[in-house]
C-alpha cells in the first residue's frame, strides 16, 4: 500500500469529542527499540507543532507505546487507557495514541476493547502520526501498514539531547523463534544505509553525545551496505564519540569480523548481550533458536579469546512447552558456566498465532513459577561474583543520573556496571577515571583517581 490516505482507515465515531491539541507526551513500555521510536514520535510531534508535557496529566496528545512480547506487557495498554479516559477537573481527557507492538498486532481489537482511543499506529508508520492526528477529529484513525518505503526516510532531524544516544540501525526479524511475536510485529529484517546512520550519530555526536547504543532486533544481522563489524569501525573514527556498543544480538549471526571488531576497536564497549533462551539442546531445537548449547559456548570462547574482559549477558526463557526438570538444569548450568554480567529471564508466556502456543507439554504456571525463582537466584549470584571480581579495577565511568544520596552520581562502567561515585564539580555525562572498590548484586562502587578530584575542583 502507498500513502497515508491509502493506508489510514477511519473507523466508527469516538464518542468523546478530544479537544484541540497542543502537548504531548510519549510513555514507552518493551525494548530498546520501543525507546527509541518514543523519541522519535516526540520528534514527529515536534515538528508538527506539539511542544512535550512533563507528563500525561499535563498532556493534550498521550501515546502510549506499547509492548506485545509477553502477555502481561500487553495488557498494560488496557489499564493505561482505563485511567486516561477518565474526565479531568476540567472535563477533558486527551487524545489517546496507542502505538507500538500491541497496536500492530491487534489494532482492530483494541478499537474494540476501548472505544476512547482516538489513534491507533503500528511502529513502521509512525513518521503518519500528524496525518493521522488529523484525521481523528471526532473519528478514529488507524494505521498499522507496514510501508514498503521506510519511515526512517520520512521523520524530522532528531532533537536528542545527553551524552548517551540509542541509534535504531536494522529493525524486524526473520528468524522466527516459535514463542515469539516481534517477526509479526515488526515484519521482516531490514537494514538502514549506513550513510544515514553515519549522518544521524554525527548529528548526535554534535549536540552532545559521548555514546552510541546501534539497535535492533537483530543488531548484528545488519545489512545497510556494510556489516555491523564495519559499521562500528566507520563510527569509531568520529571524533567526541567516546564509546559504542550495540544490542540485541543473535548467536547466529556473530560473524568472525564482529568478533575481531572487539580485540580492534578500543570504543567498542567489553560488553556483549547474546540471549540464549535455555540451557537445553532439545529446548532450543523447539524453540527453532538455529543454535546448540555447543554452538553458543563455541561462539562465547571465540569472543574470550580475542577480548578475556567481555561481559555477557542473556535472556532466558523458563517453561517452554516440554520443558522437563532436566532442560532447565541445563539452563541453570548454562548460567554458572559462562559466568552472566547479568541476564534477564521470563516465564514463558504464550502469544496467541506463535507455534508454541498451541504446542503440547504446555508447563504449569507453578512450576514457570518455581523455576524461575531458581534461575534468578542463579542469575543474581552470577552478578554478583561479577561485581566482585570487578574490584580493585581502574576503568572509566560515564555519569549518567543522579544517585540516592545527596552528591551521589551513578555513571556506567564499560561492562555496563552501575557504579555509585562521588565527584565534587562533576556532571552528568562527564567520563570519569575510577577505581572500583566494592561490588554488589547490582552495582559497583567507585572512587575518582586523584587527577579527577583535581580538575573537578579547579
Ligand atoms: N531479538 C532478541 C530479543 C527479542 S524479545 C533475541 O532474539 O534475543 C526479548 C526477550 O523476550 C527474548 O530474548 C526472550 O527471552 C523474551 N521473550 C520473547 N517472547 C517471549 C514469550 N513468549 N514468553 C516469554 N518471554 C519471551
Ligand atoms: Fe523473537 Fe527470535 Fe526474532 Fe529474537 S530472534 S526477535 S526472539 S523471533
Ligand atoms: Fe516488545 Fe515490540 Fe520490543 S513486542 S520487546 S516493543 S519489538
């Protein structure tokens, strides 16, 4: 389908007249890409006129930017728009955006299921947002095509502001692991040229940033004319941009020139999170991974051996249809085997249209339950041996937000630790030189080497 008008279809009267619009405000549920998207809507909204609220209380325009991974995810949107619905003091509410991954795959249900929202956009046709605004005046709007042409050539410049930048570089899956919903909602795999995304970090480099984050839901099966490898070591080279990573990787697609990227490359950050999902061979092969356990031990000691210091980290997924007692022993072993920075686990949660939804064996809730409190007990304990093993480290830190305390700043190591310092004089996206002198499960704590104390204090 071409065009908005083509692909906009109005459906039955909101009952709610909004009213007229001005500021908005973005509230992002999911992954990084989601991140990003919510920043680049603000810059869509931006440049149609709309200035951003501090929050959705204060908004004319919410989009909610949703989530459709797991089942609980998804019904965030529900209960989100429950409360934006109702009247203000005033008798208002706001024009409701449902966005992202949910309203992709069931944008017809949600008109449904809540009458109040006014727009409904799918995360390849957003750049349409102003038209589709437009078209809600007493109708509501929908657009959940995914356009032949990319939106990443129809959005304004990027307004982003702050020392650490995502950079949305391939978007889609192709693999079509059998739990999971991301190749339906955000098609099929599809690169940027790099000379876009070469103009858009020097942009951000530019207006302040130190470090760049490339994305996607397959980071590293990039494609845009170069690999991701050669990618990394264009954006090396620009000056005032100090450190790279990129996420979320595929063990399938780690190609030997990425690998090598990290012994060449110093910004490229020690950091790698390559999900793995289960310990278990068998598991993996009905999870349609394309891996082995083997295969992603194999891959993980070709990366030690170019660069000993690498964090990794992981996703897993606990209770997969069969899943026996035996497969997740292999996933707990799995975890004390590579020794996670940290990791990120689930219960298995079935998506209606998935093949492991409708696959046999399916594991009882208390047992998802059960299991996942073991391997998260492992998972922690991993991090925390992590941190430890971290002390007596001189590194850089990137400060990033504020602490707890009053004078406290937490900054990011480069395996990604929250390190806990104190800085007199320093700011927030000043690189700092520390010593790491504790750890804990879920971050480190740091002192500035003397150098640092002295300019801060000039
Ligand atoms: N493309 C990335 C991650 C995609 S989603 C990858 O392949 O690794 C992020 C994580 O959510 C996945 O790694 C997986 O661990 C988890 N996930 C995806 N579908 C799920 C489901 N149906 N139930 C529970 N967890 C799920
Ligand atoms: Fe989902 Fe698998 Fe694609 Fe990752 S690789 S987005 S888990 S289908
Ligand atoms: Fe969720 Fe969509 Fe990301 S389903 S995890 S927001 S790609």
């Amino acid at each position: 389908m071409t065009g908005s008008a083509a692909a906009a279809m109005l459906a039955a009267s909101s009952s709610e007249s909004p009213p007229p619009v001005s500021r908005y405000f973005v509230k992002s549920f999911g992954c990084q890409m989601n991140v990003y998207d919510s920043e680049r809507m603000g810059d869509v909204l931006a440049a149609d006129g709309h200035a951003p609220a501090d929050s959705a209380a204060d908004a004319d325009i919410v989009v909610l930017n949703t989530c459709h991974i797991r089942e609980k995810a998804a019904e965030k949107l529900y209960s989100d728009i429950g409360r934006l619905r109702k009247p203000r003091a005033d008798g208002s509410r706001p024009v409701i955006v449902a966005a992202g991954c949910v309203a992709q795959a069931e944008g017809a249900e949600i008109g449904r299921r809540a009458p109040a929202v006014d727009v409904i956009v799918g995360p390849l046709a957003y750049h349409r947002l102003p038209a589709l605004l437009r078209a809600a005046q007493g109708a509501r709007a929908m657009d959940t095509d995914m356009p032949a042409s990319p939106k990443f050539d129809h959005l304004p410049a990027r307004r982003h502001q702050g020392a650490s930048a995502f950079l949305t570089v391939q978007e889609g899956c192709d693999k079509f692991c059998t739990f999971c919903v991301v190749p339906y909602t955000r098609g099929g795999e599809a690169s940027r040229p790099a000379a876009a995304l070469i103009a858009e970090a020097e942009a951000l480099v530019a207006a302040g940033a130190v470090e760049i984050t490339l994305i996607g839901q397959n980071v590293n099966a990039y494609a845009g004319g170069m690999s991701l490898a050669q990618l990394i070591e264009r954006l090396a080279a620009l000056p005032g941009l100090h450190r790279i990573r990129y996420t979320t990787s595929h063990p399938r697609d780690m190609g030997d020139d990425l690998i090598a990227a990290h012994a060449a490359i110093p910004k490229l950050m020690p950091y790698l999170h390559l999900p793995v999902q289960s310990g278990s061979s068998r598991i993996l092969k009905a999870m349609n991974r394309a891996h082995t356990r083997q295969s992603y031990l194999a891959t993980l000691d070709r990366l030690r051996a170019v660069r000993a210091d690498i964090a990794l980290s992981g996703d897993f997924i606990v209770g997969f249809p069969g899943e026996t007692e035996a497969d997740f022993a292999d996933t707990l072993s799995i975890v004390a085997e590579v020794g996670y920075a940290q990791a990120y686990s689930f219960k298995y949660s079935r998506r209606p249209g998935t093949p492991a939804d409708t696959m046999a064996d399916q594991v009882p809730e208390a047992v998802k339950e059960e299991r996942l409190a073991r391997l998260q007990a492992a998972i922690t304990a991993g991090a925390l041996a992590f941190n430890l093993a971290s002390v007596g480290r001189r590194t850089q830190i990137l400060l990033e937000r504020p602490g707890r305390k009053p004078g406290q700043l937490i900054g990011k190591t480069p395996w990604l630790q929250s390190a806990v310092v104190e800085v007199p004089g320093a700011r927030i996206g000043d690189l700092i030189t520390v010593d790491i002198v504790a750890g804990h499960e879920n971050s480190v704590e740091a002192v500035p080497v003397s150098p640092v104390q002295e300019r801060a204090a000039a």
